[in-house]
C-alpha cells in the first residue's frame, strides 16, 4: 500500500501550489523540501538581524485565480501593485519613468523624443492585446503555436507573427522608436531573466507579455509570504511538509514512478511523484540511467539552460540618491524597478561578453527596494536593495567563480555609485549570490532562475519538450510542475496549478495503481 497518493519533489512556490490543489482535492500529498525553509528561491530569510530579505525572487506575481481558489488573501498574503512601474536613470541626470497608463508614459518619452511619445500608446496598445490573447492560455496546457496563432484576429495575425514571434526586441523598438533611452527603458524587459541579448528572435514575445501584460507586484514581508500561505493551505488541507529532506532518486516499479528515495536512504511510496525541479536535474539526476528512452535524454541534456544571473542583496543605512533625481526621502524613483542599461548596446555589449563566457565589465542592473512599499522588512530608518545583475555566465571561460566573486560585486557596486553616489557609503551589510551558488543553495541546474531559457523553441507547446509539455512525462505516474514547464519562469504558482489539475485527470487511472 502506498504511504501517499502523491509525493512532490521540492517545496518552492509552484511544488506548494501543486500540493495544495492536491490536498485540496482529498489526496494524501507529502511535499518533500531540501532545505530548511520552504519556498525555493521565492523566499524570505533574515540574513541579518532585523532584514527579512527576498533572497532570490523579489517581484511575484501570482495568478489571481489562484490566490482567490486559495484564500491566500486570509492567510496573510498581501500584494499591491507597484506604481510607478519602472525607473531607469541615465548618465548626465536624465531619466525615464514607465507608468500603468501609458499616456502617462507618453508624455515622459516626449523630453526625449516628440514621434515616441505619440507611437508609446498605439505601442502599449499593441502590446496589449497580444497579452491579452496569450494570458488565458497560463491556466491550461500550452497550445500548439497554430492553436495559439488561431486565437489571434485575422487582420492582426500577420502583425503578430512578424513583429512579435519572428524578431527580436531590437528590431521591434527600433521599428517603433527613435529615442535610444526610449528604446533602452523599453528593451529591459524583453531580456530579463534570460540569457538572450537584445538581438536574439525571440525577446519581442517576453517584451510583449511584459509591457502588454498586468503589472509588477510586491508582497509585504518579502516574497517569502507567498510560499507561507501556499504553504498553510497544504497544511490545512490534511498535506504533510517535510524540511531537509533531499530527495536522490525517484524509484520506479512495474515501469512507473513509485516514489522517492532520500538522502537518508529513507524510501517513500506513491501511486505518483511531482517533480519541482528543474527538467534537467529531474531526468538527468534523480531518474535512474536507462530508465528512459536514449533520444528523449539525448534532448534533456540539449535544453539551453545556462545561469546569467549575480543576486546582490544589499542593507542600506539611508535610501539611494540619485543623480537624475536627487533626494533620501521615498520617492518615485524608490518605488518603481529600477534599471540600470542606458542603450541598447549596453545591453548587446554585455551580452556578448557573457557569450564568450566572460563577466561583463560593465552589467546591466535590476533593483527593487522593496523598503520603499513594507517598512516591515527592515530596522526603522533601514533599507533593503534586491539586485539582479545581468549577464553573469555559470560558465566561465578562464578562472572560477570563486576567483570572479569579488570582481563581479565590485563592478556593481561601483555602477550603483556613479548613478547614486551615496550608496556606497550607507552599505551596512552585503550579501552576493553567484550563478554557482543559485544552484548550491537553491538546487537551480546552471543558476538558471526560470529552470530552462525561455527562448521560443522552449516556450508553449515546446516548453520544456514536446514530449511533456502537458505536465506529464515519458515515465507513467511522473509529473513536472517547476517554472520549466509551460508558462516560464515568475512567482506566478501557474505551473503548479497546471500540472496539480493534469494530475487529478489522471487520478482515476492512478488511484487503481498500487506501488510495490
């Protein structure tokens, strides 16, 4: 007799969101978690006295749907969106703001550029409507690119795919704008998170979803609340949540997933195993060799899965004060993500850099300061910067990170200085994250922070292969439900709630298995 219905593999926010389905539904779930803390990398830890710190994850975004079928909002959950929802400063005291309305927008991108703020809304517009289309498709298994593409109006179909699936972000904003700052503020987003450059294909369907989609959240008490309340529905449901317990193998009986063995060498049964982690470290790792067919490895070991991410987590005795708009006190330019990739080139410069397997000399820059909306997170008068710094490659062509560490938070540092010449100065504590440790201390294969790149050959239908995009996998009673699998990567919980509604289709099926 199975000691489970259904054992996850890992307790970050897409497992627990999996789980609660699951325990929701009746099953008897375990979820299975490496580390001392749920959550994954959407988590909040104290790190120093008095800082609650988004160590990884800072901006979720989780799907309405979910939080209200949850109640997360009555397990002390709050989010909020954030307004303004970009800031990006540029050499010489310039700067632009992107807001929720884009007249708004509009009329900041006209000190720059009189066409690009008249284009801004018809773009926004554009955008929008492409959002639109795909944001239903989160909740339900990918669609095959020509499903998707059916979905679209006649007269916009070929606008779609020209300007959207078949270039890259460049060629877009070059064919709507003007102004190089417009097109930096805007081209931010068609990168992040991936390891593509500004002229990679494929970057217009991420800026798209961005610009055209809902807008950046924050959570009070850091990310990590989001995976709190998963985590209390679990709980509450009748689930079981089990800390430091690393799972080595996924065990397999009558040519099914039967269950896990741990680290402790501790074996635990289920008629079927979700895995939270990554495709790789799934299929490559924890399924025993031979186990699956050898053209199905042979495509898991070519998923592009390389880690561009450096995470600085910095406590600041003082806000930033920048340059462009002077001031300590909250303010707008405290509010918004802030971007640090004045041009396009910048950002095209860096990436080349990072092609070669080299740590750019000068990264772009995400930061959110989430002290400037929760107060909570840090001592009174003390401020949390969350830093992402773009185009760090897991892969080094000479030396290691080890040796790259120091340079590397250096270079950041001295960025944030020439844009805010005070941060330096009111740095209490500092806390840097290579691509080599994302995955030693989040179990991310390469450091890659959306399991796989979400470039278009691994998103919809392909994401992370043809062969187990709807959730389900080549070995029977196996379940994937991490951020690589459809729709991509974000504290969204999607994935989760996908795989959790494909498993219970199956349940009929799975409930007559018995384990051995």
């Amino acid at each position: 007799m199975a000691e489970y219905d259904v054992v996850v593999i890992g307790g970050g926010h897409n497992g627990l969101t999996c789980a609660a389905y699951l325990a929701k539904s009746g099953l008897r779930v375990c979820v299975l978690e490496s580390r001392e803390t749920v959550g994954g990398a959407a988590v909040t830890e104290e790190i120093w006295p008095g800082y609650m710190v988004s160590r990884a994850s800072y901006l979720p975004h989780l799907n309405d749907t979910i939080v209200k079928e949850l109640g997360l909002s009555t397990r002390g959950l709050i989010t909020a969106d954030i307004e303004p929802q970009d800031f990006m400063p540029f050499p010489g005291g310039r700067y632009i703001f992107r807001y929720s309305s884009a007249e708004k927008t509009a009329e900041g991108f006209a000190r720059y550029s009189k066409r690009d703020s008249e284009a801004y809304p018809r773009f926004h517009r554009f955008m929008k409507t492409f959002a639109q289309t795909v944001e239903p498709l989160y909740l339900s298994p990918p669609p095959r690119l020509g499903d998707m593409l059916s979905l679209m109006k006649d007269s916009d179909l070929e606008e779609v795919v020209r300007q959207i699936l078949l270039t890259s972000s460049r060629d877009l904003l070059d064919e709507w704008f003007e102004a190089e700052e417009v097109k930096a503020a805007l081209c931010v987003h068609g990168v992040l998170n991936t390891s593509m450059g500004p002229g990679t294909i494929g970057t217009s369907y991420i800026l798209a979803t961005v610009i055209g989609g809902g807008s950046y959240r924050y959570a009070v008490g850091g990310t990590g609340s989001v995976s709190r309340a998963l985590a209390s529905v679990v709980l509450e449901s009748g689930g079981e949540i089990r800390l430091r317990s690393q799972v080595t193998r996924i065990l397999v009986a009558k040519e099914r997933a039967s269950g896990v063995e741990l680290a402790s060498g501790e074996r635990i049964t289920s008629r079927a195993v979700v895995s939270n982690a990554d495709p790789k470290r799934t299929f490559l790792s924890l399924v025993e060799p031979g186990t699956l067919d050898d053209s199905f490895t042979k495509k898991v070991r070519s998923l592009k899965s390389p880690g561009t991410s450096f995470k600085v987590n910095l406590a600041l005795s003082e806000a930033p004060d920048f340059r462009s708009l002077p001031g300590r006190e909250i303010a707008e330019q405290h509010k918004a993500l802030i971007s640090i990739a004045p041009s396009l080139d910048y950002l095209e410069k860096a990436y080349d850099e990072c092609k070669w397997g080299r740590t750019p000399e000068n990264p772009p820059l995400n930061i959110f300061m989430q002290t400037a909306w929760d107060t909570s997170v840090a001592p009174p008068g003390k401020h949390i910067l969350s830093i992402i710094a773009k185009y760090e490659p897991y892969s080094l062509a000479q030396g290691s990170w080890k040796e790259e560490k120091a340079k590397v938070l250096e270079r950041v540092l001295e960025i944030l200085e020439e844009y805010a010449p005070n941060t330096r100065r009111a740095v209490v504590h500092v806390e840097a994250i290579s691509p080599v440790e994302l995955e030693e201390i989040f179990s991310l294969t390469e450091g890659n922070v959306t399991h796989i790149d979400q470039t278009l050959n691994q998103m919809l239908s392909f994401r992370p292969l043809p062969e187990c995009s709807n959730y389900r996998t080549p070995l029977n009673g196996l379940y994937l439900c991490g951020a690589g699998t459809h729709p991509g990567g974000g504290v969204s919980g999607e994935p989760g709630y996908n795989a959790a509604h494909a498993l219970l289709e199956d349940w009929d099926t799975l409930r007559a298995i018995e384990t051995g």
